[in-house]
C-alpha cells in the first residue's frame, strides 16, 4: 500500500474531514503538525480527490479552515482502494458550537484508526436505535467483536452532562437491551462519554494544549465522573484533550478508575 493510498483509506473511514483532524500527532510543534495535511489538502484537491462539502462566509483563513470539511470524490475512492463512491449527505451546519462538536467527533475516529491500527474499524454516525449516537464505533479483530456508543458534550459544566447525557443514556440501554439484536448492536455495547466545556478550544492541537484549560476541563470533568456511580462496566469517561491517546489509560470508569479502552 502507499502512502497516499493510507492516507486516503483514513479519510475514507471517518468519511469527512477538515484540516485540523489530519494534524500528526508526532510532530513537536502545532505548526509542524498541521503542515503536512495542508499540503495534502491542496494537492488532493487539485487531483480531484475531494472536494470541500461545506464553506462558510468567515472572512478570516483560520476561521475559514475551521468550517471546511471535505470528502473523497468518485476518483478519491478508487485511488485509495474503496472503489466506489459514498457522498456524504448529511447537512453540516455552520454554527460555531455545531462545528466544534464535529470537529471533535472526527478527532476521534481518526484516534480509533491511529491507535488502533490491528482492529477493522467502521464508523456510523447518528446511528438510529431509538435514539442517535455521535458515532458508533464498531471494532472487529479475528474472533474478537467490540462496539462503543460515542457521545461527544460540549456544557459548561459535568452536572449538565451527567442528567442530559448520563442518565438518559444509562435508561435507553436498560429498556432497549432486549432488543440490541433487532438494531444491529452488541449486547455489551460500552458508551463512551466525550466531555468538553464550552471554553475550551477544541481547535488546539495536542502540541499546543494550554495546562490552565486542562486544569479548568478537569474540575468539570470530575464532577461529571463523581455522578456517574452507575454501571460502571457500562461507561468510560474521556476529556477531549486525550483525544490522540486514547489507546492508553486515559479512560475513567463510573467509579473514577483509569482504564484502557481495550485490554
């Protein structure tokens, strides 16, 4: 396989992208990070291998960069394998707050592929069981079957987090496992909670993460983990800010243990 063809067999599993999901995570520096997926940007675009599915008025490049996302073409799919074209046709709003929390969803597919590299992974977003998920992560390796229920929450505080998202969710499992079958779920589904504050800048990428915000996240995220003492086999707990590691024990269960996603 090459190199250009990896790359776009990524982009054809989280199936849309901007500029910032593509940042490396090995480069020192956040300039460094982001120079090598603008250049694939507007190589790839010149190519004819994708093309942008959403551009707003801002006047500002950052700004601009921040509400473009983009999507394989016919001619993308093929060259990275896929063969076959998926356009994306779910509506991509504008809004400041509906970009973020897409910015960060993709941030996660894009770790899932990243960190777990031996695992076939497929992304479903607003997955429909009765109630929509962020994403729904299914993971397959040999004999080996996992899923994860991933909800991305941007509050401005854990408690908010906890009776609109974990309550809710931790209600719609108990009535809806009988039926998990019928929807094409795992019995032992995990949800994963995302939480992010309405401060933080979910555009920084790792190398440029400031420690006074993740001492701010951290106070919200603690309150929503010390409510959430309920199935703790059920949930896992992340702060966006390890969205690139999440192969490592960075996770909390409901009783606030750091685990591993997968063991």
């Amino acid at each position: 396989m090459t190199l250009l063809e990896k790359k776009l067999r990524l982009v054809a599993k989280i199936k849309y992208f901007s500029v910032f999901n593509l940042a490396s995570y090995e480069s020192s520096r956040a300039d460094g990070a982001m120079l090598q997926p603008r250049k694939d940007i507007k190589n790839w675009l010149a190519d004819g291998l994708i093309v942008p599915i959403i551009k707003t008025g801002a006047s500002g490049k950052k700004d601009k960069a921040k509400n473009t996302f983009y999507r394989l073409t016919k001619k993308g799919y093929n060259a990275s394998g896929e063969g076959k074209d998926r356009p994306i046709t779910e509506r991509i709003s504008s809004k400041v707050e509906s970009t973020k929390h897409r910015t960060a969803k993709i941030d996660i597919a894009v770790s899932f592929c990243r960190n777990f590299p031996d695992w076939d992974i497929e992304f479903e977003y607003e997955y429909n069981a009765g109630k929509r998920s962020d994403i729904l992560v299914k993971m397959s390796k040999g004999n080996l079957i996992r899923q994860f229920w991933v909800e991305i929450d941007i509050k401005e505080n854990g408690a908010r987090t906890y009776h609109e998202k974990v309550v809710v969710l931790d209600e719609f499992f108990d009535k809806t496992r009988p039926k998990f079958k019928d929807f094409g779920l795992d019995y032992n589904t995990q949800i994963l909670i995302i939480y992010l504050d309405s401060e933080y800048d979910v555009f920084q990428r790792k190398q440029e993460i400031d420690p006074k915000q993740i001492k701010a996240l951290k106070k919200r995220f603690d309150v929503l983990v010390r409510l959430s003492k309920v199935h703790p086999a059920r949930f896992r707990f992340l702060m966006i800010s390890n969205y690139w590691q999440i192969n490592k024990k960075v996770w909390e269960d409901s009783n606030g243990n750091l685990t591993n996603l997968i063991n």
